[in-house]
C-alpha cells in the first residue's frame, strides 16, 4: 500500500502541474520517473510509448497507467490514472455545473508561464531520448526523417506510415546486442477479451437506458481514436450529435487544452452537462468510458511486448521505432507545444532560461513549476 499511496501523490502532483498536452506529459513522466525517481530505465520507457502510439485511447495516460503498474501492479495503475486524472476532472466538472465563464487575468498569467515550462520540458525529454536512441547514424536519420514528415503533413496516418516503416527499417539495420529473458510473458487474454465484449455489446445495451447508452458512446470513442486528445473531438462530436450545443463543446475544449492532466477529461465536461439532473455520476460515467479501452489494451499487452522487444526481429524493430518516436516528440516540440505557446520575444527568452537552468542545475519540478508560474505573471 506504501507504494499504491507513492504512485498515487507523484502522479497527483504531476495532474496538477502538466500542462501543454501528451508530449509534454511523456516529458514530465521521462524527468519524474525516468531521471528522477528511476523507477524505470529510459529503454523501457521507450517501449511504453511505442506501443501507446499503436494502441487506440490516450497515449501519455496510457504510459502513466503503465509505469503505476509497472510499480504496484493493477493497484498502481489504477492510483496512476486517479491521481493523473483527478485534478483536471474536477476544473471541468465544476467549470460543466457552475456554468464558469470568463477568464481571469493572473489565472490566465500562470498558465501562461506552466505552458512556457511544458516547451523546457519537451525539448529536454527531445534531447534525453536522443542521447539514448540516436546513437548510431541511422537512427539519428530515422528521428529525422520523421520529424520532417510529420511537420509537413502531419496527422494519424502519417503517423502510423512513419511507425511501421520504421520498425521495417529497424529490422533491417539494427546491429545491437539483443537481451534474451528467461520467461517470456504472454498477453493478458481476460481485459482483451473484456474490451472486445464491451465494445460489441455496449452499443446494444444502449438501446435500453441513457445511462449505457452515455457510457457506450464515450467507450466507442476511446476503442477507435489514435494520435491523442485532438482527435477524440471529432470522434465524440460524431457520438454526441446533438445532445449538447456546439457553444458548450467548444467551452469543454477550449477548456480541456488550457488544464493540466488529459484532454480526454474533456468527457467529464461533455458527461456532466449531457446528465443535468445528476451530472457527477454523467461526469463519472463519461470519463471511465473514454479511458476504459486504452487501460484494458495496456492492462492485457504489456507484458507480452517487453517480451517480444526482446526477440531479434521484434528488438530491429523496437530500435527502429524508437529512434522514430524522438522524431516525433521533436515535431510534436514544434506543433502543438511550441507555436501554441511562444508569441514574443520575451517568452522565448523564458523558455531559453528555463532551459540552461534545467540542463545546468537540475532542479527540482516543484520549483520549476513555481519559477514559471512566477514568471507568467512577470510576463503578463
């Protein structure tokens, strides 16, 4: 229980300071338990997010619910998505009952400067990931490669193409040392088959009450969404039809993008205003469903990919797409962290500072957190 609480606080404190999207999420969790706490070596991590990039749900939620497993079992891993989630389920559940609108000028400040350090954060896991996956030529050419192609036409299915061309690459080039393990773990059957079931029944279920019939079309959208939190929107603008007005959706995720933690709590918003007569079991509804499916793929394949990554073909591969995912936080660091939050001179001298002070003195996050914060009102 000792480590379920640990999981739980790091993860809580995390959902309250991670600002700026998924990639700046992979960059916090790769500082926090990567360097930091070193629950986990930067190999593994890897793994973790090359295969949430192939998985449907929300990838960096689904590294955090990884590592709490990886740390303390189920237990963990259900901490992790609590502590990741709550902060963030709770701003735009009172934000869905209390009809807040407006903005505050200081409160608008701080996000500011916390999206400011979420550009340090990015470009320091870039470099971090570099320095231990772009070893060798070719992998620093594949990194490349990928960025290039994202940024010119980014989307999901540049993104898939650029993945599997390079985990063929990988298998092809890679000249390393492959690790062999003494048990090899096989997938997980019970959430797999448990996810199957839920994603064919619960749409026949909805016909009976508005209940399943909530939870079904928040499922539905978390079974089929790649690449993030941008593209659960129009998935769930398609589910909801019209159960809620545009002006709301769009309040839900405007609100959704400026918040700490996920944007897939964008359901909490959409669930509480779609049930007025109970909005915090809606709220609670929505949210386990959109996250449910991503949980249940990582719940039963985990293990049986740290398995696989350590055959000869499958570890080319790995390689391969991991050389790959530093392209991909590289441009990632561009669009959407760094367009979307640098828009002068003075905020690209902050991030310039946060930057040498990260990569010279190695603070801790929590004063990091409280410098930029600071500074977003200096700024303002």
């Amino acid at each position: 229980m000792n480590q379920v609480w640990e999981v739980f606080w790091r993860f809580l404190l995390l959902g309250c300071t991670s600002f700026g999207g998924p990639a700046a999420h992979l960059g916090y969790f790769q500082k926090t338990f990567v360097q930091e706490n070193k629950w986990i070596d930067q190999e593994a991590y890897a793994r973790l997010i090359s295969l949430s990039q192939f998985l449907p749900g929300p990838g960096s939620s689904q590294v955090g619910f990884a590592l709490g497993l990886r740390r303390a079992g189920l237990a963990g891993g259900i901490a992790a998505f609590l502590g990741f989630t709550l902060p963030s389920f709770l701003i735009l559940y009172f934000l869905a009952v209390m009809n807040i609108q407006g903005e505050d000028s200081i409160i608008t400040a701080v996000v500011h400067g916390l999206k400011l350090l979420a550009v340090v954060i990015v470009a320091d896991a870039v470099l971090n990931m570099q320095r231990s996956f772009c070893k060798e030529t070719s992998a620093l050419y594949i990194a490349i490669f990928t960025a290039v192609a994202l940024l010119l036409a980014p989307g999901l299915w540049t993104q898939m193409s650029i993945l599997l061309l390079a985990a063929g690459a990988g298998i092809l080039l890679y000249k390393g040392e492959i690790k062999t393990i003494e048990k090899p773990i096989k997938a997980n059957k019970l959430p797999l088959i448990t996810f199957l079931v839920l994603f064919l029944l619960l749409p026949l279920l909805a016909m009976m009450s508005d209940w399943a019939a909530l939870f079904s079309a928040f499922y539905q959208a978390g079974s089929l969404v790649f690449g993030g939190g941008h593209v659960v929107l129009p998935l769930l603008q398609q589910s909801i039809g019209e159960a809620i007005s545009p002006d709301r959706f769009i309040l839900g995720y405007a609100a959704a993008q400026a918040i700490p933690g996920p944007m897939f709590t964008l359901a909490t918003f959409l669930g509480a205003d779609m049930m007025e007569n109970l909005p915090l079991l809606g709220a609670i509804i929505a949210t386990l469903g959109v996250f449910l499916p991503g949980f249940l793929l990582i719940l039963s394949l985990q293990g049986a990919w740290e398995s696989l990554a350590h055959q000869s073909k499958v570890a080319g591969a790995v390689w391969g797409i991991n050389a790959a995912v530093v392209g991909l936080l590289l441009a990632a660091l561009y669009q959407p962290v760094f367009i979307s939050t640098v828009s002068s001179p003075a905020d690209m001298a902050a991030v310039i500072i946060g930057f040498f002070i990260l990569q010279r003195f190695k603070p801790p996050i929590l004063l990091l957190v409280a410098g930029f914060a600071l500074m977003g009102i200096l700024l303002r």
